[in-house]
C-alpha cells in the first residue's frame, strides 16, 4: 500500500461511524429484537416509524400469475408483521397523543382495527350494540380506544389547517399524496357516519365501574400463541395493563366534551353537555393527581375549553362557580396549608363525597413528605389518619394498620383531636342506628387499648361516649379497666406491645411466632416474618404450625425458592389462603392469594400461574356458595377462565387434579353440555376419570332426546362410576386431588381459632 492510500484509510477509520439503521425484516428473523430495539434510548428508526413499516409491509398487494392486483395474502408474514406493529403501540402504552402526532389517519385506523380484531372483536360489528361491562376488560379498552380514537379525528379534522408548501413537483410522490388524502377522507366519512354511535359507547362507558386493562407486549404474545397454549389468562382481569376507572372515566369526558363542543357550532344546547363533561374533567384530574400512569389531559387546552363555556353558558348557579374539593385538597396541599385539609376531611365525614382512595392517597403523600425528613409532618399525618379512620367506621370497614401505628403512644393531644374529629363526623338526630353502633365499637375498642386510665376517663367521660353507650357499657367498661390497672402497675415490666418488642429475647420470638399462626392479615404476615428473621437466620419459620399444609404438587416449587423470607412468606400465605377457602372464607382468602399472587410475579411465571388457578377454584366456590345458590348465572368471564383453564395445556405448570374436577362439576351445574361433550381436551379426560364423569353426564343429558344415542353414553357412564367407585373405602382425596391414604391429625390445633375469622 503507498503512504497516500494509508493515510487516506487512516482517516476514514478515524471517523466516527454512524451505526446502520435496523431494517423491518430483521424483526422477523429474531423474535427478541424488538424488545432490545424499543429499549434503547433514542431507538433508530423510532417506534412509530416502525409501525409504519410494519403496517405497509403487511398491507402491500400481491400480484398472481396473471398480473392482476390481489389483495394482501392473510399469511403467517403479514400476521407477524401485524403482532410487531400492536407490540410496539402496547410499548407507548397505546398513547393517542404520541400515536395521533405521529401516524397518519389511515395508518391509526389499520393498526386500531388490528387492534379490535386480535381482542376478540368480530368484524363488522356495531360497538354500540355491545354490552361493556359484560367484556373482558382488554376487549371493552380495545372498543374505547377505537371509539375515542374516532371521536378525537372528526374533531380534528373540523380544525383548519395551513397546508404546506409543495415542493418540487414529483409524480410519484404527487401521485402517494393524493391516493392518502382520498383515503383519509374515505375515513372519515365513515367516522362521521358512526359519530352518533361512538358517542352513545363513550358514555355507555361512563357508567363502568371497574377497572379496564389494556394490552401489553406480553398480553399480545399470548393471544398470538396456538389455542390450545394459552389458558384464558388473557381474558382474565390480572392480564394487561392496568387503567383505573377514574382514569379512563377523565379520558373520556375530555373527548366527548371536545365532540360535543365542536356539535355545539350547529346546536347550541349542546354546549351544556360540553360544559358538564369538561368540568367532570377537572374534578377527576384533580382527584387521580400527578399519579397517572395513562391519563395525559392538555391542561391549558382544558380551561381555554372551561372558559369558553363559561361564556357560551353562563350559570346561573353561583356555587357552581366554587372550587371542587378536590381542587380545594390540591390548592391546599401545593400550598402548605394542610390544617385546610384536615377540615375539608372532617366535614367530607358527613357527606361522604370524597371517595376513599383519594382521601388515603392524600395520606400517603404526606407520609412520603415526612420520611424525607420534614418532621413538622408527623402531626399532620396522625390527623389526617385519624380523619380517615373515623371514615372508615362509619362505613363499616376496619382500623387500618397505619392508624395502630400511630396511635401506640397516644397523649392528651392525640386523644382531644380524635374526639373532636368523632364528634364532628357524627349527627346524632339523623344518623342511623348501625353507624351510631359503630361509632360506639370503636370508641369502647380504643378504651380497651389503653394503658393509662387518665386517657380512658378523657374518653368515657366525653358527651359523645356518654351519648352512645348506655350506663351500664359505661360502668363494666370502666370497672374492667379498673381491675386491669393494678396488674399492669404491678408487673416489674409493662406489657409491651407488638411493635416494641426487643429483637434479642427468645420469649418473644415464640410471642410473634403465635402472633403469625393467628394472623390472616397479609401485610401483618409480611411483617412478623420480617421481624423474625432478623432475629435469627436459622430458623425455618414455614414450619411453625404442623396445620399449614400446602399440596404436594406445589411445595416442591415453593421451597425450592432460594431466599428464606420470600419461601416462608408464599408457603404461608398460601396455606392459610387455602384454609380460608376451605371453612368458607373466602373473603380472607381472597386477600392471601392476592398477596401471593402479586408477590410471586415478580419472580416465579410458574408460580404465578399455579396462583391465577387457586385464584380460579377460589372465585368458582365463592360464586356457588353465594349469589350462585340464589339461581344467578356466573359472569361470563368467570366461564371462560374455566374453560381457558381446561384447555390449557402449559408444560412444567404444577396443577392440582381437584380444580379441573371442579371446572366440570361447574360447567355441569350451568348447562354447559354443549363444551363438555365436545370441547373438553383428550388428554384431560384420559388422566382424571371425574373429568371423564362429567363429559359423560353432559353428553347423557344432551342426547337423551335420542335413544341410541343415549343408551351408549349412559353404558360408558355407568363404566366410569363403577371405575371410579371400585376404590377402597380406606382411601380419600388429599389436597391435591389425588387418592391417597387418610392422614391423622390431631384435632385440637388448628391453623386458626374461629374467633379470629370472626
């Protein structure tokens, strides 16, 4: 090589390259890719371009042996290319705003379409004749975000725009432009048609009070996955992405006040429904806060629309003019005036209008204030726990466990405010006998729970104590206290309470030790296990009780987990869950497993599936023994997780004989003979013979109109029950499901005394 050629290739190697940008097709040759691609942080070519690219790969024509245009092939390439495009939208968390500044109407409506098609929606349906809240959550979010979408477009299109200056003519291009503007206006045409109709589903889902889930990258790989695959999680309500109500509720009455205030141009009635749609809106933005995850409302757009209202239609209502009291806690909080918010909570205690998730969020954020450092908050946060409490008891729910937190050392202040607060939330002339009655328990209740009976005199000696309890609560009430009073002096050391017990002394590892055999409170669980083990590392603390027992299918997974306090936390809160469901608590039981549940997604897939279908047996029981026994038909839903759990077929997924069992029997007990003679997978009814039962009662009772027929399911029929009743007398069914020989126990100790379920 001569020195001018190094030299020249010594320069070009100095520059810094430009890395090359990813082509459309290598996402279909590595499946993993587009997950690294998104996650970069300034991915080349960005998300949108790619479901550009997507979409008009899997849109292109094909051209047959004799030169004629065909539409696009419905073939395992254009399928993928579409499932790319839905995942990248689900990775933008299916934002209208970035989707709508960056794709074209024609590209949105593909992809939206898409959309409707893999969550079940049939072609050509009308979405106003469907009934939302009956749909799988992901399917009813799939309808609004088309809808919106819809309402959002016309109402865009109705905006001038400057059109752009051409630039050199270029046939081609020319030629593109013009077949996307007839497209778009094709569209919208359409759109325009369906207005009335996406209105009417838009404040059909209004009236939802449930969460809604929408798709995300995962979601969609298992709608992608063969039928027989997946087990109907997609359609149950953990799958997806979770958008609270009232975030949903603020997107959609943003839209439909911007539809309404664009209709009002021709009608001007129709600024009233404007007007009351954008002003529902403020009040739910003020009540989500800056938590949402889904929910971005143009704020200035938002009162330039407020004020134009105001001027369209003037109210007469001058209260109507007032701050909401959401706005009024957000003003407060943003200022520091938080004794302003201590009294909008105490008055919000007798009329009940602000709903309790905004009022504990509140809490919560004052809490975060406090943690950082702000001490002066401490006070602030006992009131406004306090507040909430006696909230709470009104409406019949329990103390939370922050409220016995900071009440463990209770002085004169503490005890002077939660009366005033008690006697303020309460209007003794109209207020009913049961809230009265709670009031009372929970005042006798926290009387119990002191030591010193200074504080208990403050208490019982209060108009609002003397009110409610008759003389004769008030004289044993006193005279227990005064009998326990020289006990407590006496002892050399005072009863300690839970949370000041010393981590060195063993006595007290046997005292949490019977607090977490007692305890069907998950977050007191985690917290006693969590104590322990800081006390000692030796100990296995799963096996404290020889009652909990989990089924053997599942404690080789469990205790196979590697870290000791997240081993004894699922073992546990999976043992008593299953206990609860067992005696027929299924509320308690559906707390545990929730727990579980969250607790093993973050790390065990397979455990999170063995949760979803105890979760699945758990709401089964749960329907039968409540509005079931009244004749009422389950929720669709709850049918196709049952069948989803029958005809999965996940391998290395530890499943318990007893829950297909009884997904037949209720399939049975609901008349669904039609999928159990036909739909129910082979290779369930060759491993369970109660599975083989229940497919053969079904198709005895379909056929039975037909006597051949019936005469052969009956002959099989009867072979399986002599099969299945030809076992010995000596065996029963464990918890597994299984047949095994009977276990004896003692009787006497028992994972839980009843009193504590009560």
């Amino acid at each position: 090589m001569s020195a001018e050629a190094a030299d020249r290739e010594a320069a070009t190697s100095s520059r810094p390259c430009t890395p090359p940008q990813t082509c459309w097709f290598e996402f279909l040759l590595e499946e993993s890719l587009l997950e690294k691609h998104l996650r970069k942080p300034c991915p080349d070519p960005a998300p949108v371009q790619l479901i550009v690219q997507f979409l008009e790969q899997a849109s292109k024509p094909s051209v047959n042996e004799q030169n004629q245009v065909q539409p696009p092939p419905d073939n395992k390439r254009n399928r993928i290319l579409k499932l790319l495009a839905l995942k990248v939208a689900a990775h933008l968390k299916w934002d209208l705003d970035i989707l709508e500044k960056s794709l074209s109407v024609p590209v949105l409506n593909m992809l939206l379409n898409e959309l409707l098609c893999i969550s079940k929606v049939p072609p050509g349906t009308k979405h106003v004749d469907m009934d939302l809240a009956t749909l799988p959550p992901t399917t009813a979010m799939a309808v609004l975000l088309y809808n919106r979408w819809a309402i959002r477009t016309i109402v865009q299109s109705s905006f001038p725009v400057k059109q752009a200056k051409p630039g050199p003519p270029q046939l081609s291009v020319m030629n593109q432009m013009q077949q996307e503007k007839e497209l778009t206006e094709n569209i919208l045409k359409v759109l325009k048609e369906q207005a009335a109709d996406s209105i009417l589903v838009l404040e059909a889902a209004l009236k939802l009070n449930k969460d809604l889930y929408v798709h995300t990258m995962r979601t969609l790989d298992l709608l992608a996955m063969e039928p027989g695959m997946v087990n109907g999680e997609t359609e149950s309500s953990t799958a997806g992405l979770k958008v609270k109500t009232e975030e949903m509720q603020c997107q959609v009455c943003y839209d439909l006040g911007a539809a309404y205030f664009q209709q009002g141009s021709t009608n001007s009635a129709v600024y009233e429904n404007a007007r009351e749609k954008f002003f529902r809106t403020k009040e739910l933005i003020a009540e989500i806060g800056s938590l949402s995850l889904h929910c971005t409302i143009d704020e200035k757009r938002l009162a330039g629309y407020c004020q134009a209202c105001d001027v369209l239609v003037p109210s007469s209502d001058s209260t109507s003019q007032q701050l909401t009291p959401y706005s009024q806690v957000h003003i407060c909080l943003r200022s520091g005036n938080y004794q302003e918010v201590i009294q909008i909570f105490i008055e919000d205690n007798l009329t009940l209008s602000l709903p309790v998730q905004f009022r504990q969020s509140v809490l919560r954020e004052l809490f975060k204030k406090a943690q950082q450092g702000n001490e002066a908050l401490d006070e602030i946060c006992f009131k406004v726990c306090a507040c909430n409490t006696v909230r709470d008891i009104l409406e019949g729910r329990t103390i939370s466990v922050q409220f016995n937190q900071l009440f463990l050392r209770p002085n004169k202040e503490k005890i002077d405010f939660l009366l005033e607060v008690c006697s303020r939330s309460v209007n003794l002339e109209k207020a009913s006998e049961s809230l009265k009655g709670n009031m009372a328990a929970f005042l006798k209740n926290v009387c119990l729970g002191l030591e010193d009976l200074q504080y208990v005199f403050m208490i019982s000696s209060h108009e609002l104590f003397i009110t409610l309890l008759k003389d004769e609560e008030r004289k044993l009430l006193v005279d227990q206290m005064r009998k326990r009073s020289p006990r407590v002096n006496l002892c050399i050391k005072p009863v300690t309470s839970f949370y000041d017990i010393p981590a060195s002394a063993s006595v007290n590892i046997g005292q949490l030790e019977h607090q977490l055999i007692l305890s069907v409170d998950p977050w007191r669980i985690r917290q006693i296990l969590i104590e322990l083990h800081g006390m000692t590392s030796e100990r296995q603390f799963w096996t404290v009780s020889n009652k909990w027992e989990v089924p053997s299918v599942y404690s080789g997974v469990i205790l196979g987990i590697k870290d000791n306090l997240t081993r004894d936390l699922v073992y546990i809160l999976m043992a008593k869950g299953l206990h609860c469901s067992t005696v027929k608590d299924f509320s308690h039981a559906k707390q545990l497993f929730a727990a579980c549940l969250e607790l093993v997604t973050e790390f065990s897939p397979k455990l999170r599936q063995v949760m979803l279908n105890e979760m699945l047996l758990l709401d089964i029981h749960t329907h039968e023994a409540g509005t079931g026994q009244a004749g009422e038909r389950p929720p669709s839903d709850l049918i196709s997780r049952v069948r989803g759990y029958l005809e999965m077929r996940l391998p290395d997924i530890p499943l318990r004989q007893v829950i297909a069992e009884e997904c037949v029997a209720f399939m049975l007990n609901w008349r669904e003979n039609e999928y159990l003679t036909l739909q129910v997978p082979a290779f369930l009814l060759q491993s369970n013979p109660y599975v083989k039962l229940g497919q053969l009662l079904a198709a005895t009772c379909k056929e039975l109109p037909g006597p051949k027929e019936s005469r052969r399911t009956a002959k099989d029929l009867w072979e399986v029950v002599v099969q299945i009743c030809s076992v010995s007398s000596q065996h029963k069914r464990g918890n597994d499901g299984r047949v095994s020989l009977i276990k004896q126990r003692e009787s006497t100790l028992g994972i839980m005394y009843r009193y504590v379920l009560e």
